[in-house]
C-alpha cells in the first residue's frame, strides 16, 4: 500500500489536468482581490474589534471584550481547497456526534507511548501507508487494547481525513489520487460505508472527466457561448447533467458568464450600450440570478449615468464659473447621452436663477442639490467670518486643563454648517444610495439607555437606525450610535453627490459656531437657561418611571428624556440649531491634551493616522459642566454612543 506521500506526489502528476481545470474556472471566480490585495493586510485588519476605546465623559461603562478571530474553517477560500483536516473538522461541527464505546480500563504507559507516536503521525499527516502511519499504529493499539477511546477515536479521524481527501480529488478532477485514496480506506477496518458513495462518485467522475477536458479547451480557444453546440457552456451542461453538483462544472459556467460579461464591458467603454444590453440579455441566460450580473448590470448603469454626469458636471462648473451659455451647450450634450439623465431639470432650474445663487451671505441658508440623481443635501447655514477666544480661563467654573491656553483664532474662511445635526432619516438616505455599512453593524452594536440603572449601557443589537433607548428611531431624530468614521463617510458622500466640498467641522470652526459671538460659559449666558434654548439635563425633567438627573440645570425642563427631533429649540444667533445640547457632535480633529501648539487658524489640529478624535458640544444626559462652550472630550474614531452624533460644514 503506498504511503501518504507517494500518494502526495501521484496526484501531483495524476492532477495536474484538474487542477488546471479548476484553476481556470475558479481563480477569478473567488480570488479576484488577490491581484490587488495590500502587503500589508493582516487578518487583525478583518477583525470586527472596538480597538479598546478609553473611558470619556459621556460613558464611563466596562468596556466590552474584543470578539474572537474567526476559526480556520470559517475563513479563507472554498472548502473545497482546504486542507483535509480542516474539511474533516468542519463535518465534525456539523453532524451529530458519535459516542465511543466505553473504556474498560486506563490505557498502560506502553499503549499511551503507543497512541503518543500515532498521534504525531496524524498531527504530521502520515496517515497510511506503512508501519509507522497513524493507520497502523493506531491499528497496533487497537490490537493490543479493543476498546482504547484514543485509538478508536484516531481511526475515525484516519477515516474522516481519507473521505475528506478522497471528495476532494474527484471535486478537482484528479481520479487516480482518488483511487489511491479509496484503495487506502477500504483497507482500513469499518470503512464500507464510508467508500461505497465514493466509489459511485468516482464513477461519475471517469464519465465527466473527458467532458471536463473538452470544455477547458474550448474555453481558452475563445469559444465560451459560440457557437452553439460546440462551446464550453454547451458541455459545462452536459456533465451537470451527468453529475449536477460537479463543482469544476457550476464554476466553469459562472467563466462563461464572466467572459459575457467582460463583453458588455467592453462595449461601454466603447460607449456602445445596445451591445452591452445584448452582452447583458446573453449573461442572464446562463446564470439569471448570479452576483456577478447584477454587479456588470450595476456598474453599466452607473457607466451609463456617469458618462452623462461628466459632462453635466462640466456644465455645473461653467455655471459656478459664471459661463451661462456654455453651461446650457455642455447641459444639451450631457442629455444627449443619457436623455433620462437625473439632475438634468435640476440643472435647468439653476441656470433660469443662477444670479440667486451667484454668492452668498451670512446667516442665508441653501441647500446643494446632487450633481447625479434627484435629491439634496441637508440645509446648511453661512457662519460670518470673525475672531473669537478658543478655550476656557482658568477661573471658569468646571475649566479643564485640556481647555487652556485660551488661545485667539482667526476665522478668515466662509463656512456653511448644517442648521443641525444629521438625522436618522437623512442618514438611512447615504446608507441606501451608497451601501455603506455603518460600524454599529460592522462592529457589533452601540450603547443605549438603560431606565433601571439611569445610564448607558453597551447593546450588541444597537444600530444608528435606533433611538436612544434601543428601539426603532424616527426619521427627524438625530442619528446617534455614530462613529467618527461613520460621520466622515457621510460627509465624504455628500462631496461626491454634490460635487462641493463637504468633511466634518474643525474644533475650532464647532465653539465659534457655538459660542456665536458671546463670551460666557454657554451661549445664552452664565447660569441655567431662562427659557427653552436646548434639550439639556434639567432638574425637573423625569424618564418614564419618574427618575430625575441627579446633576443637572436647577429648575431647567425642556420635556425630554433623551434626544429631541432636530430643531425642537431655539436657534443660536448664527441661526444654528441644538449646538449645545440633544447630542454631543465628532468633529474633525485628533485629540490633543491641552492647545498649547494649536492652530491659530480654523483649520482642524490634524494628526496622521490619529485613532482619537475630539467631540464637542452638551447632550440629553451631559451635566452642566459638560455643555459649556469651551468643553470637550476625546474618543476613538470608532465609539459609538447614544449621546453622540455629528453635523457637517460645506466649504465655501
């Protein structure tokens, strides 16, 4: 009987013709990324992980532990491809297990050595083929020892891996190392069962296996679908026919579509598009509901589109250039393209008013309209220019370290902010055009209020898409359970719909917008509100089972325990809503201890690869001392809380 690594090199040589096979029929299929993957990937880098976020202000909970690394046999490639032992354990967790006989007595120390020397043959994947295989040292055991668990359960773990290997050769094709591996296995006790499939298996495979050949051929000759009854996905269904689940077949005809759909591709870049519809049309015929055609659909669609949109693009910059003829020939041509073209009317409407929207003024607010669909930005408001006092004196009541020096900065650039913070329906609006996933899913959850104890707590199944108790949120709620990265994907987003310059707002640019001209502790004076300026803590605010804030504005109540709709108060005098209360806002900037080589600019404080990032501005739950202008508070980029969310700036 030949051992385990005579069989290693037969089907070496014996499967080279499948895997060939399979590598033209599956690399592309479900490696693509490998052609572009960075050097520097780990598999930390795919772990859904919170990176060990410090304690801030708005939350002061345990931390949750980091989760587990996936185990090997629920990553990688098919299982197809795996290594036999690998495959084996994956059966072994999906089937029930069986219970070995029960042991009569301990092992000796000679039959332990015995079973330790099989152990390190099955460890090193000597499992058959001579006297020193685990087959037959476990074999041995048995021999001296009938009903020895290790031996017992070692055999079975022989058998499991030959079954294993055995599948795996007739999935690539390699009949002979099949066979050598079945002659393996019937020589082993209590296998029957086990060979007797395989052997049917075998036998359908002699029968493909010459198809399998043809129809490689075929393929690398350029005859993918054409012509008819003499291609490749003409005999890729022939041995599904004879063999429906024949993974070389089911890939070899997912090539074929790739090679259809490379087809349509190449007719767009040729701006050809009735050819792409038929390339998509033939596509279809071969596998109606694969992800591959409906990413080739997605992406002609958006070819299509963005060939109009380029050139409605130039329009809208000749436009903002003040050229109003061009601007209407470029438009004219872009509809030329794509008659259907979103934004187009839009577009119209702006050259008809353009001198409206020429420049601009402090306080006016506008909206961008987007440069590719129908649709617009959230209303943002001009912030006028200025000077002010960055930071808190040391007498302030509730003054930080990490807010001094106070510090003089210069805001010489117009700015726009949102009128307030983003909300849970403006946000489901870039989650649903673009596909972005936010970290509260990628992640595992957020935080959410919790009525017993009065805080937060960490809830695995909290999303943005929640209020801040954990159940589903209204569209005018702000979105909370954001994280940084979240925020700037948004705004990143809105640059790419709009064609303006959207990001978070600086430090910097948030306390001035803040402070809005005034020079006290808030932006309506010194002490607790007279009247309803923002949803803070108010002493005389209760949750639903009658708790109060135990640190909060002394006969303060705005009606809310937790946060309000946007714009549910007043505005500030630079017409901006909720700044100092209802949520906490990321902006821009790495966290630094204290301003002592700060800006003395509006630009944001930016580090590179920083991983903490400043939030500013009071919440529903934040106490006095946390609302005013001058406080802040640093978190990792990917927290989320139910205090926080974000607005976004539009550079002028």
């Amino acid at each position: 009987m030949p051992n385990t690594e005579t069989v290693r090199r037969q089907r070496a040589i014996g499967g080279a013709m499948g895997v060939a096979v399979l590598g033209f029929a599956l690399f592309y299929h479900f490696f693509p990324q490998l052609l572009h993957v960075e050097p520097g990937q780990t598999s930390s880098a795919r772990m859904p992980s919170r990176s060990q976020p410090g304690t801030i202000g708005f939350d002061q909970r345990p931390q949750a532990a980091a989760q587990s690394v996936a185990s090997e046999v629920d990553a990688g490639p098919p299982l197809v491809l795996a290594p036999a032992a690998v495959i084996a354990a994956r059966r072994r967790e999906k089937s029930t297990e069986v219970k070995l006989p029960p042991q009569a007595s301990p092992d000796t120390p000679e039959l332990t050595a015995l079973l330790d020397r099989a152990d390190k043959a099955l460890t090193a994947d000597r499992l058959v083929g001579g006297k020193d295989s685990a087959a037959a040292l476990f074999a041995a055991a048995l021999k001296e020892k009938a009903d020895s668990q290790r031996a017992l359960a070692g055999m079975d773990e022989i058998r499991a891996r030959l079954v294993a290997e055995i599948e795996q050769d007739i999935a690539l094709g390699d009949a002979d190392a099949a066979r050598d591996a079945l002659a393996a296995l019937k020589a082993l006790p209590n296998s029957a069962k086990d060979a007797q499939p395989l052997v049917q298996q075998l036998a359908v495979l002699d029968k493909v296996r010459p198809l399998l050949t043809t129809a490689a051929t075929q393929l690398q000759a350029g005859k993918a679908n054409e012509p008819r009854g003499d291609s490749a996905l003409d005999t890729y269904r022939q041995v599904l026919q004879l063999d429906p689940q024949n993974a070389v077949a089911v890939q070899g005809i997912s090539q074929v579509q790739h090679v259809v759909l490379d087809k349509a591709l190449a007719a767009v870049a040729q701006s050809d598009f009735p050819a792409a519809d038929n390339a998509l049309a033939e596509a279809a015929t071969i596998e109606p509901g694969s992800q591959a055609l409906q990413d080739t659909r997605g992406r002609i669609e958006g070819m299509r589109r963005q060939s109009g949109a380029a050139m409605l693009a130039q329009a809208r910059s000749a436009l903002d250039g003040g050229n109003v003829e061009l601007a209407q020939q470029l438009a004219a041509k872009a509809q030329q393209i794509s008659p259907d073209l979103a934004g187009i009317d839009d577009f119209n409407e702006r050259v008809t008013n353009a001198k409206l929207y020429s420049s601009y003024k402090p306080g006016q607010v506008f909206a961008d309209r987007f440069v590719d669909s129908t649709g617009q930005a959230p209303a943002m408001v001009v912030v006028p220019t200025g000077k002010f006092v960055m930071g808190s004196p040391d007498g302030e009541t509730g003054h930080d370290a990490n807010e001094a020096p106070a510090h003089e900065v210069d805001v010489a650039k117009g700015v726009a902010l949102s009128r307030s913070a983003i909300t849970i329906g403006q946000f489901r609006d870039f989650v649903r055009a673009s596909g972005y996933v936010p970290q509260s899913q990628t992640l595992g959850g957020g935080s959410v209020y919790d009525e017993q104890s009065g805080g937060l707590r960490d809830d695995a199944s909290a999303t943005w898409e929640d209020d801040y108790a954990g159940k589903p949120g209204q569209d005018r709620l702000p979105v909370i359970n954001i994280s940084w990265n979240d925020a700037k994907a948004y705004a990143d987003w809105l640059s790419q719909r709009t064609g303006k310059k959207y990001r978070l707002p600086s430090e910097a640019e948030f306390e001035y917008a803040l402070r809005a001209g005034s020079t006290s502790r808030y932006w309506w004076g010194d002490g607790a509100p007279a009247s309803h300026v923002e949803n803070l803590t108010g002493a005389n605010d209760r949750s639903g089972s009658g708790r109060r804030g135990s640190n909060a504005f002394s006969a303060y109540k705005d009606g809310y325990w937790g946060p309000a709709p946007v714009m549910s108060f007043s505005a500030n005098p630079f017409g901006l809503y909720d700044m100092g209360g209802n949520v906490s806002e990321w902006v821009a900037d790495c966290w630094h201890d204290n301003y002592i080589r700060a800006p003395r600019s509006a630009e944001a404080w930016v580090n590179p690869g920083c991983g903490r990032r400043v939030i500013r501005g009071g919440s529903w739950g934040s106490a006095p001392e946390m609302v005013r202008s001058a406080y802040r508070q640093g978190a990792s980029a990917d927290i989320r809380s139910a205090r926080v969310g974000f607005r976004v700036a539009r550079e002028l």
